[in-house]
C-alpha cells in the first residue's frame, strides 16, 4: 500500500558546544528509523520541503539510497 503521508518524530534541543548555544534538530522516519540530523532548526524546512518535492515526483519512504543531504545553515 502506497502512503500518501509523510510521518517523522522531530527532536529539537539546545547544544551548549557553541556560543551562543544553538537549536539543533533531528528527524526520524517512524517506518525506517532512519535518523536525519540537522545542524540548525533553520534548515528543517527546506530539508521537509525537499522530501515533499520527492513525494510529489513518485519516489518512496523505500528510496533511502540518494536521500538528500540536509541543508546545513
């Protein structure tokens, strides 16, 4: 069965390497457990975006092998 959704469990938190301390995010596929580290929440939209766009053209939560490499900002 074809899914016509994209699911992820979001983690934000705040690092203490950095100073300023700075938000960080991970997302997880709940159906792979593939984890999808972001190195800012800024980039988690346009990473979302990006999967969206790949839903749309017809490939699936299957097609792990050329995920795309989540914009850092």
């Amino acid at each position: 069965m074809k899914r016509n959704y994209l699911s992820y469990l979001l983690r934000v938190w705040q690092t203490s390497s950095s100073e300023p301390p700075a938000w960080v995010a991970s997302l997880e596929d709940p159906h792979t457990h593939k984890v999808i580290h972001l190195n800012s929440v800024e980039a988690l939209l346009p990473f979302l975006l990006q999967m969206i766009e790949r839903k749309r053209d017809g490939q699936t939560a299957s097609d792990n092998s050329d995920l795309p490499e989540p914009p850092h900002t």
